[in-house]
C-alpha cells in the first residue's frame, strides 16, 4: 500500500463521506426519535391507507414489535442501504476511472508504485470510507439510544444488522470498483457500476410484491441482507460469508484486471 496516496485520496473523498455519513445519522436518528409504542400503532394504520404495494416494495412493514424492528423496518429496511448505494457508485468510479480519464493516473504510474499497489490503496481506502460510514451510525445510534431509550436497544442484534450491512456495501463496492478498473470509457463504467448495485435495489422491491415476481430476490444481494431475520434468528453466519466472498472475489479481480489492462494514457 501507498501511505501518501492513501492520505491523498482519503482527503480527497474526506468531505463527500462526512455529507453522506451527516445524512445518515440525521435519517437513522429520525426514525429513532419518532420510535414510541402508540407511534408504531399509528404508523401501521397510516401506512394502511397507501398503496400496499409500495409498502411492500419499501419494506416498510414492522414484522417485530419493538425498538430494534422498528428500526430494522423503517431504517435499515431501505433507507440505510438506498442512500449508500448512490456512495458506492461515485467513489467507485472516482478512486480509478476519474483518474484515468483526467489524466492523474499517469502521474501515479511514473512513479515507483506498482499497478497493484496504486489499485490495492484505493480499495483499501474505499473499504475504510464503508466501514467509517456504518461506524458512524451505530456510533450516534447507540449514544441516542442510550439517552432517549435507555436500555431499549437490543445491543446484539443492532450490531448485527449493522456488520451485515457493511458486508452488503462491501459487495456491491467491488462491483462498482471493478467497473473501474474495468472500462476504459469512463461512461461504460459508471453505467456498469451502476446498473446493478441499483438493479438489486430494483429488484428486491419487485420481489417484494411476492407471486411471480418473487422470483426475482434470487437475483439480489440483499436477499442475504435482512434486518428482520437477524432480529428473529440472530446470527446467520452464511449470509455475511457470501457478501464477503462477493466483495473478496470482485476486488481481486479488479486488481488482476487493472495490472494487465491496456490504459489511453
């Protein structure tokens, strides 16, 4: 790894993740706030009123009453996988297909760094920006918790479903990251790092209308993210190992592919 690049790229970046990891915490301590046993009461009767299918589509259906399903439906059911996606997606794309289209990378390439250090500090980088990124919210979630529902937060399975989450951002960064090391034409790899991170999305809410249309959740990686089923079955050890041999395989190719790969500079 390259320490001045690490640094460089991580200031770079630095200000784009403080405004997505802002907007999480502001959307996750929302939802953490409205929490109170007659407010999810009156939600379900709200939600009743619209149209099912985007409730389902959503996820937004408490399947376990308390604290932490509340949180599991109306937060990390969407929302905390949505917002990161859009993430995933730019960084993806700025940490190596910018480069090589505004010209910085032949910089990097005629210095004593090899191909694979330069491309092996940006995933480095880009797993950190992840993990700070979901720290941030179990960290807020936790101190709000604590001071407005004290001993209300079921400390395990808030976890879980947080570890489970970067593990999902995880595999669909390194899909979005092998785009971009991937195309030459900085179009092609937004389009294809792109395409299925939000596929997944689209996907899954698709699936969630059930019938014939369910069949499309084996086509998803969050069909190994279910914020519900931790809370009901707690640790599933599979699901996080698949997202993690996901992302695992992908970045490894991205480092293959970017070593061997004939560059328009």
């Amino acid at each position: 790894m390259s320490i001045p690049l690490f640094k460089a790229t991580l200031k770079a970046n630095w200000k784009l993740l403080s405004i997505f990891v802002a907007v999480m915490i502001f959307y996750s301590l929302t939802i953490m706030y409205m929490f109170d046993p007659v407010v999810i009461d009156s939600m379900e009767v709200m939600l009743k009123l619209l149209p099912q299918e985007l409730i389902k589509a959503f996820g937004y259906q408490l399947q376990v009453p308390s604290y932490v399903g509340f949180l599991a439906s109306y937060f990390y059911g969407f929302l905390a996988v949505g917002f990161p996606t859009i993430f995933t997606v730019i960084i993806g794309y700025r940490l190596v297909g910018k480069m090589v289209d505004n010209g910085s990378m032949a910089y990097l390439l005629a210095t004593p760094n090899s191909r694979i250090k330069i491309v092996l500090t940006q995933a480095i980088v880009f797993v950190l920006m992840l993990a700070l990124l979901v720290l941030g919210i179990v960290i807020a979630g936790v101190i709000f918790s604590e001071m407005r529902f004290p001993g209300e937060l079921e400390m395990e399975k808030f976890f879980l479903i947080n570890v489970t989450l970067f593990f999902y951002l995880f595999a669909i960064s390194s899909i979005s990251f092998l785009a971009s090391c991937l195309f030459n034409d900085g179009k092609n790899a937004v389009l294809f790092g792109t395409s299925l991170p939000v596929g997944f999305l689209i996907f899954q809410m698709l699936g969630a209308q059930g019938d014939k249309l369910e069949v499309l959740k084996y086509f998803t990686l969050l069909t190994l993210y279910q914020p519900n089923e931790i809370i009901i079955a707690g640790y599933q050890p599979w699901p996080m190992f698949a997202l993690a041999v996901t992302g695992f395989v992908f970045y490894g190719l991205s480092l293959l592919i970017f070593k061997r790969r004939n560059l328009p500079i």
